[in-house]
C-alpha cells in the first residue's frame, strides 16, 4: 500500500492538479473510440533498399487507395498515377515537372495534397497529427487544414496564404513537406518480420530508414542474428557475416559501409589459397568488379569458410548440449584420398582448399589465425555504425511479438512430429514453446551486453540460432555449408525442415501455437516470414484456414524466380486485413518519368463483422490501464 501511495504522489506530480487529471482521464477515453490505426507487415528485406523504400513511401498500395477514395471520379487516371508518384518521390518528381508547374498547378496541387491529409488523419487526434506536420511549415498547413471552404469571411485569408508562399519561392518546399506527411499518415505503425540483413547491397540504408521512421517494431530474423553475433564478440558470427559477404561479392558492406579493415584477412588469404570455382563470387549483370577483386574475393571467400569450420569445431566440442557432433566434418574428412563418410555413405570432396588445415587436428587454429580472428573481432566490436545499428535491432527486436492479438514471428516454433512442442534441454532444464523463445532472447541480450567474452554460453547460443536444430529461427535439422562447397551430390545438401512447416497448414496446429502465447480469439493470427511463397508453384501464403500468413517471398532479387512475385506485405486496418502480393519493382527512374508503380494485388484476408477501435487493440489496454491509475489517483485524493 505504501508503494502505491509512492506511485500516486508522483502521478499527482505529474498532473498537478485534479482538472488536469480530469481532462487526461475524458482525453485518453475519447482516443480509445478512434479507428485503429493502419499496421503495415514487411518481411524478408535482405538487404533491397530501394523496393524496401518504395514500399514504405506507398504504403504497399495504401497511398494510391487514398487518391481513389478521396478523387474517386474527379481526376482521371493519369491525373492519380502523377499524384501518386509526386507523392512517393516529390523532389524528384518536381524537378521532372519543373517546366511544366505555373501558379495554377501549385495552388491545385497544394489543394489536393492538403485535402488528403485531412483525410488520411480522420483517424488521428488533432494532437498526434500536430506532431506529424513539418516544423517549419507546421502553422501554415495546419491552418489550411482545417479551413472551411463556406467561411467567406476568411476566404481571402486562405488565398492570401499561398499567394505569400508562392511569391517566396516556397511552393516547392512546401508540396515536398505536405508529400512526406501523407506518407507518414497513411501507416500508423511499421512491423519488420525479420532478416533486414543478408545478400542484399544495402542492409544499413534500410536500418538508416527505420530509424528515422515513426513507429517501428522488429522481430529478428537469422540473417539479423549473425550480425547481432559478431557485434556481441562472436569470432564464428563474424567468419560467417565475411563467408557469406564474399559469396555475394559484397565485402563493400564490411569494408566501406561499417569502416572494418579486412586487410589482415586478405593478406593471409593470398598467402594460402589459389582461385577456386566454387568460390568465385556470385556476379550480377551490373557487377563492376575487376577480374583481379574477384580473385582477391575469391580467396577471401576460402579462408572465412574454413575458418568458420575450425571455430564451429571448436563450439560443437564445447558445448556437447548442443547435441551437434555430426557437424564436426573437417575431423571426419579423410585426407589420404579426400573424402568423407557421411551418414553410412562415402563421398569423394571436391575444389577442396584445406591448405590450412591440420590433418592431425583439423580444429585447431594456428597462431597466424588466432590473430587475424582477434583482430578482425576487434574491429568488428569497435565499428562505430555497426554498433549504432546493432544496438536499434537489440532495443527495437525481439524473438517474437503478441500485438493486436496476432503473434509475429520470423522463423517458427519448433515442434515434434506429432505437433507437439519440441524441447531443447540445456544446463538441467528444458525449454519448449514461448519459453525456449524467451530464453534465447535472454541470452542473446546477455550476450551483446558483455561483447568481450567470446566463448560464454550467451555468445555460443548465438551461433546455435543461427544453425542450431531446435532453433526457432533456423527450423532445420542441420544446415549443409559444407557438403554444398565440397560433395557435388546434392542429396547431402538437404537440409530437413522442422515439422512446424508442415503442420503450419493445420488449423488446429496454429490454433495450439496462438493459445501457447496466450491468444485465443478466433481472429488471432500467426504472421510469418522466412521461407518464401511459391506462388509460381501455386502455393499460397494464407493457411491454416486463414490464421497462418507468411509474408516473405521476394524481396530479395534471387529468390523472385522461385517464388514468381517480389514479396508479400500485409495491411491491417480498422476494417480487417489484406496481404498484398507485389511485381518487382523497376527503379525511381521509372515512377518518376513513367508513373511505373509497383504493381499490388490486395487480397482480403480477414473483415471483422466489426470495425476495430483503438480500444480494441495492445495500445488500447495501455489506455485503459492509465485511465484506471487516473482514477485510483481521484479516489485517492478524495479520501
């Protein structure tokens, strides 16, 4: 009781009196009736800057839904198809008009572009919109805002308004400001289902964007892991992270991007290794590398791979409740012939680079690499930006997300066979369900906190999500790095998915996972990324009746021949939910000069017989909880 009266003396501090109270308490019930606001669902980012914006400035779809409700029959389709683009990409798109624009087009254009700010706000309180306007032309748009076109009386005031703007020359600053409005408007909250990172060129200009956005949450991806990893002082994160950079031919993230010097590295790769076929970079038509960068990848490419190898050795032989021994293949190599016994069968291994290695001890690092790893870890702990940006995924991420009544998760749950929760056992205890997915995040934030310690259990259950069977983000029994570069049999490099991926059809099976993290409403979703839709094969991304939708598919270019589209996002309005399938997107370029949109097939995935409120929603609770102190803190007062 005393600790409560603690809390309600501050509160009262807080409020100073009791109208203030009063107000706060009439304030935070009127918000509770407001509509929910937009959520938008990406996942799957890899790195694709460009669509990845693309998406956030149209609101997949959500911005040109607004000129159509709000121009209907008004404007013809052209006339939208140039609103939307000046609205995506208004710098851009005004100086490709810029001989086109007079003082008739600003002043229509201003008018439209205020005309769909107030109604992309009518779900915001008057305040929450006041606080999304630019500053520096905050009390001029707000003013046009809220004009009333029957007020003759100030008729004159409102021309006389953009008659000044105009004759300053600030047409244009102000149609950019009310054009990055629009795009905040239209989205009231952003959820990123993981993996940000991975072969993508520009992973960091999509964290840059993030943390610039307004409302934002994540929920980590496996790809996202490794860098979380290498930031938190794990040499075999790291060796990964320049593994599979090299593979894509994108050291440039590594060197230029986060500032670490892979000199060392090279300069012991072109001491051991000659150019190798299966470690050539992957190319792309637009890839500008010299024949003498890519062999110098190349050998790069070798050495982070058998470095990872002997320090994953190492961790699997430290950590035998990791259960991972079959991983230790440099020990079963044979290296008389140069092969291996795998599973009851003999492969020969080929384009094989084991220069380094000691057949003898084939884990052991020599003391020329034990000091290229301290150096390039301290390099890695010590990039000024990859911290800035680790530390936003570490205070924005998750493992997982309950909001709104949905469950958000990157990769799975892992189950057994038979649907049950899959347990992993470690230190005496067993962690299945919710509480193996808290327990990773417990340790990875151990882990990150302490980046020194490089050998603890935190820091080696990095490594185990990354690879690990029962991990929740990698789902499969075993991942097959080193049959895919050496055993040219491709029946070694299957990589057995958990049974979540098939059970995740069943309706009762997600109905289980929903009720594990403790939602049980029949419009509780489980939303999903990862493992991209083959829609090209005619799967299809809404399963288990409609409580299972997997967003990915398609970000990232490689994958869009599999998969046949370029992603799937999800919007969640006040009316219900819609998955929206998307082409792949051109270039600026082309929605500037040709209107060329990405184009967006919404589906309806859920419509609630009833429309959702704030109150109905995770921030709705919140409300409620602060209405019910308020109130606590009146009676307070009053006895």
């Amino acid at each position: 009781m005393i600790e409560q009266n603690k809390y309600l003396d501050l509160l009262y501090k807080q409020y100073g009196n009791e109208e203030n109270i009063i107000s706060e308490i009439i304030n935070l019930k009127a918000i509770q009736n407001l509509p929910k606001g937009t959520e938008h669902f990406v996942s799957d980012l890899h790195g694709e800057f460009n669509a990845f914006q693309h998406l956030l400035r149209n609101g997949s779809g959500n911005v040109k839904e607004k000129i159509n409700d709000v121009f209907n029959n008004e404007l013809t389709f052209n006339e939208k198809q140039n609103l939307a683009s000046l609205i995506y990409y208004p710098e851009e798109k005004l100086k490709h008009l810029e001989k086109q624009i007079n003082t008739n087009w600003y002043r229509q254009t201003i008018d439209q572009l205020i005309r769909l700010i107030k109604f992309s706000a009518s779900k915001y309180t008057r305040s929450k919109l006041r606080k999304s306007l630019p500053k520096r032309f905050s009390y001029i748009i707000e003013e046009l805002l809220y004009q009333v076109k029957t007020n003759a009386d100030k008729a004159e005031y409102y021309n006389q308004i953009i008659s000044n703007i105009l004759t300053l020359k600030q047409g244009n600053a102000l149609i950019i400001d009310l054009c990055y409005t629009i795009q905040r408007l239209v989205i009231d909250h952003l959820h990123v289902v993981g993996d940000i990172y991975d072969r993508g060129p520009a992973p960091d200009k999509i964290i840059d964007a993030l943390m610039n956005y307004h409302s934002v949450d994540i929920q980590w991806g496996n790809h996202d892991i490794i860098w979380i990893g290498a930031a938190a002082g794990s040499p075999i994160c790291m060796m990964n992270i320049i593994r599979i950079s090299a593979r894509y031919n994108n050291l440039d993230i590594i060197e230029d991007t986060y500032g670490i010097n892979l000199r060392p590295l090279l300069t012991y790769a072109e001491k051991y290794y000659l150019d190798n076929p299966v470690f050539q970079p992957k190319t792309t038509p637009e890839t500008i590398s010299s024949k003498e960068e890519l062999l110098e990848t190349t050998k790069i490419h070798q050495a982070a791979a058998i470095l990872q190898f002997k320090l994953e050795e190492q961790l699997v032989s430290r950590r035998q409740e990791f259960n991972m021994d079959h991983r230790k293949l440099l020990t079963t190599v044979d290296y008389t012939d140069l092969s291996i016994h795998l599973k009851g069968k003999k492969y020969a291994l080929t384009n094989t680079c084991f220069m380094t290695v000691d057949p003898n001890n084939p884990a052991k690092l020599t003391l020329e690499e034990e000091e290229i790893i301290e150096r390039l870890m301290h390099n890695f702990i010590h990039s000024e930006k990859l911290k800035r940006h680790t530390d936003f995924l570490v205070r924005k991420g998750n493992m997982y997300l309950v909001y709104n009544d949905n469950l958000l998760i990157h990769g799975c749950v892992p189950l057994n066979q038979d649907g049950s929760l899959k347990a992993f056992h470690i230190n005496g205890h067993s962690y299945k369900g919710k509480y193996l997915l808290d327990f990773f995040e417990t340790s990875l934030r151990r882990a990150y906190a302490n980046p020194h310690s490089h050998n603890d259990i935190d820091t080696d259950l990095l490594w185990y999500l990354w690879s690990g069977e029962n991990s929740s983000l990698f789902g499969k029994k075993e991942m097959t790095t080193f049959e895919r570069y050496f055993i040219e049999d491709k029946e070694t490099h299957i990589e057995e998915k958990n049974a979540y991926y098939k059970l995740r059809e069943y309706q009762e099976t997600i109905s289980f996972i929903l009720s594990e993290f403790g939602l049980h409403k029949k419009d509780s979703h489980l939303i999903n990324g990862h493992t991209p839709v083959k829609e090209i094969k005619g799967e299809t991304p809404i399963k288990a009746g409609g409580k299972m939708l997997v967003i990915d598919g398609g970000f990232s270019k490689p994958y869009q021949k599999t998969t046949g589209i370029a992603g799937y996002t999800l919007l969640y309005n006040s009316y219900g939910m819609q998955l929206v399938a998307h082409k792949p997107f051109s270039s600026i370029e082309e929605v500037i000069l040709q209107n060329d949109d990405i184009a967006s097939v919404k589906r309806i995935v859920d419509r609630p017989v009833d429309r959702k409120y704030v109150r109905d929603t995770t921030i709705g609770v919140s409300l409620q909880e602060q209405i019910n102190d308020l109130n606590k803190l009146l009676n307070y007062l009053t006895y």
